[in-house]
C-alpha cells in the first residue's frame, strides 16, 4: 500500500480591512491636499524671488514656484506609498 505525501501547508496571509485602507488613504489626500493648499496661498500672499544682477538688469519669479516644485515632489511620494500596492 502506498502513501501519498501532500504538499507543504501554506499560511494564507491576513487581508486588510477596508476602514484600514480608507484611514491610510484619507490621511495621505488630505496631506497632498494641504500640500497644494499652501502653493495656492503662497501664490496670492507669498513674495516674489527677485534677482538684480551687477549691470542693473533683475528679474522677478513667483515663489510658488519654487514651492510647487517641492509640493510636486512630495505629493509623488506621498502617494507611492500611501496609495501603492503592498508588495509581499
């Protein structure tokens, strides 16, 4: 009489509850929303950078720039991890 052996038993990993992924989610929008939020307060009230060089010429850029290009950067990473999928 021979046996059969069966295969080696697998641990069946545990899912998320939803009221997990909705929190972690909320909280990564509501920190890109306000992200953004300073950009568009920085627009209306924020200075200018203004360069004058030695000849006399100056030019003049919006800050908002400058703090968008950090909002962008972090609005990136913020939603890679908050919204990425969990690689196991």
């Amino acid at each position: 009489m021979s046996t059969l052996s069966h295969q080696p038993t697998r641990t069946v990993e545990e899912k998320r509850r939803w009221t997990e992924v909705v929190v972690r989610e909320t909280w990564a929008s509501l920190a890109i929303s306000m992200m953004w939020l300073a950009v568009l307060f920085d627009a209306i009230f924020g200075p200018n950078i203004v360069n004058n060089s030695a000849g006399g010429d100056s030019s003049s850029v919006p800050s908002a720039v400058v703090v968008a290009l950090f909002a962008f950067l972090g609005s990136w990473v913020v939603a890679k991890y908050a919204f990425g999928r969990d690689r196991a």
